[in-house]
C-alpha cells in the first residue's frame, strides 16, 4: 500500500473559556478541519493527503492552527475560506500559502540540546 504524501494536523483542543491560553476550537477549529477535508476531497486527493485531527499543538496564540508534513509547514490563523488555497497551493502545487506559515521564530517550540543523546 502507498504512503499518503503529506499529512496535515489540524488542533481541535478544547479548553474553558476561562483558559487565558484559549484554544483552537475556540477559535474555529473545527470548521477549519471540515473546509479542509472537504477542499482536498474537491481536489482528488483522498488517500494520498490525510487531513487528521489533532490534540494540543501548542501553538495557541496562533490559532486556529494546523500543521503540514512531511515539510513541517506550520499554519496560523486559519479561516474555512483558506482550504482551498491551501489545498491547491501545497498540498496539490508543493508552494506553501507564506500569508499563513507562522515564521519559524514565532513557534512555540524549543531546539533540541545537542547534549542529548537522540
């Protein structure tokens, strides 16, 4: 069986209203997952691009955010009206949408310690 090209994490973490952290559900997750899923069925690629829901990416202050591999292009401030040119510019076209990529400065993550044995 063939691999899928790219998968593509969308968070649909959910937390109280009182979170000062928010969520990406909060913040339209969700509709964001099912534009997605939809656009990449319109463009024939179901079973060659997995559109998944994920837990927390913690990418909070970015959301609503979906993540795209294998290049690791990070999204941010998703609408529903972005999936179809995210669908037809990098997951059919291989161009990510740079309007949206959150920089890589911007991530919430840490680099590795080259200390650590891998």
């Amino acid at each position: 069986m063939p691999k899928f090209q790219r998968h593509v994490f969308v968070c649909t973490n959910e937390r109280g209203p009182d979170d000062p952290r928010g969520s990406c559900t909060a913040s339209g997750s969700e509709a964001v997952l099912d534009a997605l899923r939809e656009a990449a069925s319109a463009a024939g690629l179901k079973r060659v691009v997995r559109v998944n829901k994920a837990g927390c990416l913690d990418q909070c202050a970015h959301g609503p955010v979906a993540v795209v591999y294998p290049e690791a292009v990070w999204y941010g401030g998703i609408q529903p009206e972005d999936a179809p040119e995210i669908v037809r510019a990098h997951l059919v076209g291989g161009t990510p949408v740079a309007r949206l990529v959150i920089p890589d400065d911007k991530l919430t993550g840490k680099a590795p310690n080259p200390a650590t044995p891998r």
